[in-house]
C-alpha cells in the first residue's frame, strides 16, 4: 500500500479536490479533533505525509501530533 498519505483540513474542500489528484490516500482531520484514536492506526503503518494547504489551513501543533505518529 501506499508508504505516505496526504493530509487536509477537514473543512477545507478546495484543499480536499487538490489532494485527490496526488494519488496518495486522503486523510481529513477536524482542528479541534486532531488525531483520533481511529487514525491512530492508519498513520502509524506509514512514513510520511504532505499537508495540504500548508499551515495557514493546518497548524504547526497538529502537524507535530501527526508526525509523532508515523512509523
């Protein structure tokens, strides 16, 4: 499967549309949700991310929260 994923805000969908085209799974996360027990798992089994939209959509401390969580 794929080693890296891409990461939106979830309540960007202009960033969301942008994100399909790179052929990477998709991963919305709500800001004040950050990462929830469910994708724990998923982010774990990987190496890396982009996030989309750069952190005036996503913040430096969820950024942070994801990457702790990487394989």
């Amino acid at each position: 499967g794929a080693r890296r994923f891409s990461l939106v805000n979830g309540l960007s969908y202009v960033d969301a549309v942008a994100a399909s085209t790179l052929r990477d799974p998709v991963i919305y996360i709500l800001p004040r949700q950050g990462v929830t027990e469910s994708l724990e798992g998923f982010i774990g089994e990987k190496e890396g991310f982009r996030a989309i939209g750069g952190t005036g959509v996503i913040s430096e401390e969820l950024m942070k929260n994801v990457k702790s969580h990487l394989q």
